[in-house]
C-alpha cells in the first residue's frame, strides 16, 4: 500500500473550504477505510493571500492551475470551482494527465458529461461527480450501482434549496414573492443575481444528470424545460391550501413507452406527498423504480459541509481504487437513444387563474374554448372582486399541454377577460 495518495483541490471557496475540514477532522477514520492517508499537497485559489480561517494550512497554494495538473505525483483532481469554463478544461486535462476527478459541478456535467466520460474511460481513470445534483443527498450513487437492477419509471425533485426555501416561507406567511426573496438574499440563501435558481435553470442541470442515469439515454441541460417561480403569487398558494395542494418547484423525469421527459417547474403536488412536507432549504428526491417501488432521500441539498461530505465520499472511493490497483468503471450509462418529448406533448393537469369582467355568460364562453380544444374542466371556483371583476380558478383534467396552450391563445383574445393570471401543471397521477 502507498504511504500517502497525493490530491490537489481546485478551489477553496466555500465547499472546497469544506473538503479540507472534513479531511483533517476525519483524517484518521478515512485513512482506515482507504487503506491509506489522503493528503492534499496543493490548492488553486484566486488569492494566495485571502485569509481562509484555518483552512488550506497544509497545502502549497498556487494561482497556477499547472501546479497541479502536470504534477506526476497528484493521483486524485477535486475540482469545486464551479461554472463551465475554465473547470472543463481544467477537467480534462486532468482526465488526460491520468489522473482521476471528483468534481462538484453541475453545470459541467449536465452540458458535457458524455466528453469527460470518454475522456476518462481513455485515460483509464475514474470520474465522480455525486455532490453535482443534491449536496449531501446520496443519490447518484444509488442510481448508478444501488438501483441498477431496476427500471426507473419516474423521478421527481425538490433540488435547489433556494426556491423551496421562497415557496415554503410564502406558504407558511402568506408572503409575496419579492418580499421572500428578499428575505432570501440577507439570509444568503439566494444569490445577489438569483435568475439560476428561481427560473429554475439549476435545477434543470441537476434533472439533467439525473435523467441521463435513470433512463439510460443522453439528456443534456438544453433538453430540459424550465419555468421558474416568480409568477407564483399569494393567491396562488391560497387556493393550493383551499384545493388541496402545495406549490413546490420540481424538477420531473420520467419514461414513457421509449420516450424522455425531463422538465422543472412549478407543481400542484397533493399534500399528502411525502415531497409537500419538505421545506425551507432542504431537498428531496422520490424514485419509483419497478422492483424497488417507491423510494424518497432527503437531506440538505446544498452547503459547506453536506456538499463536502459527498466530494469525500467520491474521493474515498477514488482512493481506494488506486490503493488497489483498480477502477470502478461507473463510466457513462447512457447506452440508449431515446427521444426527448418537447413540452407541448406533455400530458397534466394544470391548475388556472384568470381574471374576468363579473357578467352573464363569460363562464360559458371560456369553457366552450376549452371544449372545442379538448380541455376538459374537473373543477370550477369564481369569487367577485371590486370594480365589476371576478376571479376564475380553474383545474382541469389530464390534457396535452398544446391543446391547452391552444385553447388559452384564443381565451386571451377575448374581450371578457382581463387577464389569465398564472397556469400552473398538477403533478400527474393527483386526482
């Protein structure tokens, strides 16, 4: 056995912070587990001279990323700075240098998975990438190896803390959307630009991988539909508690005879759902597998240490390869080609909210549009508001998103309604 496995950590900001804290805390348990001692002889910061509290004491620090990369004796790359580029190309040329990756990012893997994955069956070296989706949430793993046997029929997600933290406090306060946010960005739970997580472009990323595993077949960021959350309003969380439902942003993937949806959005979920009751930062992940059945894995989704604790499990196993001369090989599993459905050939339910002139008939008139277009009505409420206004709230039955989307085109050229305020899917299956 080595005396030592040599690692060097691209970026020390807060996760790659993390990583080091949890090696020197852990150090000895996880040299027992390797069969080795992990040490981590160089770190690629931005500033040699930022004060880091304690942490990258061990460490050669370095502004050059060839420190590291064309260091023969660094075995293992973590890589925690985040974005496309330059981790990419510091990535593979890691992978082509023979040494092995964990990588933390997102952004990466969803748009480029498929040329690092070959990259590294090439170079005959590992590459794990489980802190991408869920932080500390064990999942890719689970996926890759736990529930292999099983045919994935659907995964559904709450993967970016930030939107479940906004949604949940809009719930439990009766709070509009601006207002949470903005409660949201003192609290450091969302970014200063927050478009990423509340446009629901984060968590397409993370839907991505995770449909690109489960079904066995390609799915890449652009693939994804993404709707955010900032049309969510006050009323809409009303009516859900009224109807029976909690708003949640979800990111959804699911197969079907051959064929991939992969989608985020905002989601009418049952609140008996094992998802409705997770909220503030936490994220959840829900399975339904063919001989598994139903599975949930919940935890913080985001973090120092959660995230940091799925790069070190990455890397204890990374390590433990090398110890033994030998690789996993959990390369790319996307052998199959399946076709991608576009987002009007989804099938839901959707819930709808339209502000309409308070006069005989105008009920009558949108619901002979949503006939003649095949959208069928399973629910009907219509409450007066001022100025000679009533509101309209509406769920249908299962429809195809075009004819839907059909049938609203014409409803907002009518001259009796003001407004459609907010269309929002039901999760499927919910009756």
């Amino acid at each position: 056995m080595m005396e030592s496995i040599k690692v060097g950590l691209l970026g020390c900001g807060t996760v790659g912070g993390g990583v080091l804290k949890v090696l020197e805390k852990n150090r000895q348990s996880i040299a027992s587990k390797v069969g080795t001692y992990l040490e981590v002889t160089k770190v690629l910061v931005k500033d040699k001279n930022k004060k880091r509290n304690g942490v990258c004491l061990h460490a050669t620090l370095t502004t050059d990323p060839d420190d590291i990369l064309n260091d023969h004796e660094i075995q293992i790359v973590i890589e925690v700075m985040g974005g496309i580029e330059p981790a990419k190309e510091y990535i593979l040329k890691a992978l082509r240098q023979g040494k092995s990756v964990v990588t933390a990012n997102k952004d990466v893997m969803a748009a480029y998975g498929k040329e690092l994955f070959n990259t590294a069956a090439t170079a005959n070296v590992d590459l794990r990438f489980e802190a991408s989706v869920a932080g500390g949430i064990p999942i890719i793993g689970p996926l890759k190896e736990s529930l292999a046997g099983n045919q994935i029929n659907k995964i559904m997600g709450i993967i970016n803390g930030t939107t479940n933290f906004i949604l949940s406090k809009m719930s439990k306060q009766g709070s509009d959307f601006h207002e949470v946010l903005a409660e949201a960005q003192r609290l450091g739970y969302a970014e200063a630009d927050p478009t990423a997580d509340i446009e629901g472009l984060d968590a397409a990323r993370k839907i991505a991988i995770l449909a690109s595993i489960a079904f066995n077949s390609r799915v890449t960021f652009p693939d994804v539909f993404a709707e955010g959350i900032s049309k969510i309003s006050a009323s809409d969380i009303t009516y859900a508690k009224e109807l029976g439902y909690v708003v949640k942003l979800l990111g959804i993937a699911q197969e079907n005879q051959g064929e991939v949806e992969a989608r985020v959005h905002p989601v009418f979920i049952p609140s008996s759902h094992p998802l409705a009751n997770v909220d503030d930062v936490y994220n959840a992940i829900y399975i339904e597998g063919d001989a598994v059945g139903d599975a949930m894995f919940f935890g913080r989704g985001a973090g120092e240490l959660p995230t940091a604790s799925a790069v070190v499990g990455d890397l204890i196993a990374v390590a433990k390869n090398i110890n033994k001369s030998s690789f996993d090989r959990t390369y790319c599993t996307c052998f199959e080609h399946k076709r991608i459905k576009p987002i009007r050939e989804i099938v839901s339910k959707y819930y709808l909210r339209l502000t309409v002139k308070d006069r005989p008939g105008v009920l009558a008139g949108i619901a002979s549009v949503f006939g003649n277009q095949e959208v069928s009505l399973a629910s009907v409420i219509q409450k007066r508001r001022q100025d000679d206004l009533a509101e309209i709230v509406m769920i249908t039955h299962r429809v195809k998103e075009a004819n839907l989307q059909d049938a609203l085109s014409i409803i907002k050229g009518l001259s009796s309604v003001v407004e459609i305020n907010n269309v929002i899917r039901v999760e499927a299956g919910a009756e």
